[in-house]
C-alpha cells in the first residue's frame, strides 16, 4: 500500500492492546477508523482518544460494538462502514482470547468460544470484506487492499497445556497463507499478512472477562487450567516487545506487501525445529530442551 492517508481501516479488538495501537497509527497516518470491538467501556474510551487524533489529519472515526463470533454482526460492521467510509482498504482482522489448560479439559463451550471468536471471527471478516475489496479493485484500478490476520507464534509451534489455542492459531495461519495465494489467483490490487506475535503485553491474559455468559457452564477450573492462566498471566505481562513495536511492524508490512509478521523473529527456532521433526519423521521435540527447569516444574504441577 503506497499510501495511506485519507484512507479507511476497519479494526476489531480495537479498544485494547494491538488493536488500540493500530487505531493509533491509522489516526495519526490520516486514516478514517472503524475502531470494533466486543468491550463497551474499553472501546468508549479507545474512541474518546482516537476521535481528535483523527480529526486533527482530517479524518473520522466510527465505534462499533460487535461479537466477531457473530456473523451477522460483522456483516453489520461491513454494512456500517461502506455507509460511512466506503469499502475499506485495511482491515485488521486482530480479535482474539487466549485459554490454556489439558486439551480434553476444554469444555464444549470452552471450544465454542475460543474457536467463535479467534478462527471463526477472522473467518467472518475474510468472508464478509474480501469481495467488497475485491469489487472496488475491479472498478477501481488505483484501489489497494489489505487484509491482516492476528494469528500467533502458537499458530506455528504446539506448547503444550495450550491445546484450543493453538488450534485456531493454527487454523489462522493457515486461512491467512490459503488467503495470500488465492488473492494472487484473481488480483494484484488485495494482499494479505499474518501478524505471529509472541507474548506482548496486549491484556490477552485477561480475555475471560468479556467471555459472554452463554459460553459459560458454571464449573470450576481445572487444575491445568489454573496453572495455564497462571503461566499465561507472568509470560505476557513480563514481555518487553511493546504493542506499539508490534504495530509498527504491521503498517510496515502493509506497506511493503509482506506476508509474515513477527514480533519476536528470535523465537523462529522453535518452528524450525519442529518442521524439521516433520521433515525427518520425529517425534515432537521436547519444547523444553533449552530450559528443562521449567518442563520439570510443569510436569510436577499437573501431576500433583
């Protein structure tokens, strides 16, 4: 994308974290921006910030509230933001929660809602703004699109006592790469990127506390549950790569049309470790190999 002043990006989990920094850049940048998120207070506060940045470089914000599991909500999204802005040319595809604990612990709603939300919301927002983005290329050959995809490095390695996480992290790196080549098929005005961040103090940690009651079953964490929000809560408070750095990479990359988004390209180790276990017919590496204290803990924590 060669400019993006007087441009519009559609945002979701805008009121915090990796959202609220892109919402951020994209005022500062001139953008218009339709700043969604799940959250109404974060998002009320989010907007009271970004509304005078954005005017001040001639520009407007439009707050949405949504549910990214809900797909007539991002329709509604869609549908709001062509009225407002016209199609847009950046949509941010960032939504997500985070839940740990022993793969078979998940409950159904656990699955429902970590799946509703992080692969079925970014499915949502592929499915709804790709053909507007797609008919605005094919009337417009100066239009430029881009969608990106928050997935995560857990969408490229398997730490364990992670499981539904990383499913649809997987799953998410997976729509976004099926995204990039399928885009290439049909134009050279829409690309694509997937955003692999490590921890980064974004709030993730706490994603239960907007879990909507009809996701919940009333019965108490498990132990492996207890200990993952445990380890979750330390690994991504203590991250030190800012939201802000992060974002930066992103518009960088929007920029130069560039796929792959890290946030800490210094972990990429473990993907290649575990595609060479592939390669060669191994057996998953112990991801704890370069620290076994904490494997040891772990282990001694679940079995009590």
């Amino acid at each position: 994308m060669n400019t993006f002043q007087g441009r519009t990006a559609v945002l979701t989990g805008a009121g915090s974290g990796f959202g609220l920094e892109a919402a951020r850049l994209a005022a500062g940048l001139g953008m218009n921006v339709v700043m969604a998120d799940v959250q109404a207070d974060a998002l009320e506060a989010a907007t009271a910030e970004i509304r005078p940045l954005a005017s001040a470089h001639g520009a407007g914000v439009l707050p949405f509230r949504l549910d990214v599991a809900k797909a007539e909500q991002v329709q509604a999204l869609a549908d709001a933001t062509v009225a407002t802005f016209g199609v847009p040319h950046l949509v941010f595809n960032n939504a997500g929660v985070g839940a740990g604990g022993l793969i078979w612990e998940h409950t159904q709603k656990d699955w429902e809602w970590v799946v509703g939300v992080n692969l079925m919301g970014v499915a949502h927002g592929v499915r709804v703004f790709t053909p507007l983005m797609l008919a605005a290329a094919q009337a417009d050959p100066s239009f430029e699109g881009h969608i990106v995809n928050t997935a995560s490095m857990a969408g490229l390695v398997n730490a364990p006592n992670m499981g539904v996480y990383n499913v649809t992290k997987h799953a998410v790196v997976a729509l976004s790469e099926t995204l990039h080549q399928d885009l290439a098929l049909v134009t050279d005005q829409v690309h694509a990127s997937v955003l692999c961040p490590y921890f980064v103090p974004t709030g993730i940690h706490q994603s239960h506390r907007n879990r909507p009651a009809d996701m919940r079953e009333g019965v108490k964490p498990t132990r492996s549950q207890l200990i993952a929000q445990a380890m979750s809560d330390k690994a991504v408070t203590s991250g030190k790569v800012t939201a802000a750095e992060v974002m930066q990479r992103v518009f960088n990359a929007v920029r130069d049309r560039q796929f792959y988004v890290f946030s800490h390209p210094q972990a990429l180790g473990g993907v290649q470790n575990r595609l060479e276990d592939i390669m060669l017919g191994r057996n998953p590496s112990d991801p704890f190999k370069d620290r076994p204290e904490l494997g040891v803990k772990l282990r001694g924590q679940l079995r009590g």
